[in-house]
C-alpha cells in the first residue's frame, strides 16, 4: 500500500475531517520562496574593466535598488541595478555569493 492509498484510507475511516485541512496547513506554514540568482563574470562591453553581474531577481525595481544598495555598501564597491540585473563593480563573485546567501538566497556561480 502506497501512501495515496493509506492517505485515502485514513480520510475515509474519519469523515468527520474538514476538506481541504491538510492544504491549509502547509500555506499558512509555507516562507516565500526567492529565487535562485545566477552571478557571472563579464569584461565585454565596458573597455577591459571587470564587472560582476548578478541576475535572476523577480522583485520589482525599487527592492531591487535597495537589496543591490545593501550589496554594494557591505562589499565597498560601486555598481548599478536595472532590468532585473545588479552590476557590481570588479570580479567579486564568490563575496556576492556569500552575502546573498546571507540574505536568504539561492545562488549559482557561473
């Protein structure tokens, strides 16, 4: 017997159960998922100079401007956000990646 199949018997030997509790339950319970961000390393485009990029953020332009405030202040570092992306200044990748971990989220370095 599978677990679909315990489950179902479980819920017919007490039909006194509410509809739909078990999926209440785990919505209340369930943390805001962030997404996973991707941080690369490019030189092309910005005459040699180094720059880290950070994309993959579903959040909207200001929160996106603050959490990339947050990153540049705590590294030292200068930078930019726009469309969906965080430039920061330098080949900083495995610094951001410990510092977005910190803040919650899942990261790749590409």
């Amino acid at each position: 017997m599978d677990w679909t199949e315990a489950l179902k018997a479980f819920r017919d030997a007490n039909p006194d159960l509410p509809e739909g509790s078990e999926q209440a339950t785990s919505e209340n319970n369930a943390k805001p998922t962030l997404p996973r961000l991707d941080i690369s390393y490019e030189r092309k485009g910005r005459a040699g100079k180094p720059a880290t990029i950070i994309s993959g953020f579903t959040c909207d332009d200001n929160e996106l401007r603050s959490i990339a405030s947050t990153i540049k202040t705590k590294m030292g570092t200068g930078g930019s956000a726009r469309g969906k992306e965080i430039l920061v200044q330098g080949d900083r990748r495995e610094q951001a990646a410990g510092l977005l971990k910190e803040m919650g989220y899942k990261v790749r370095i590409l």
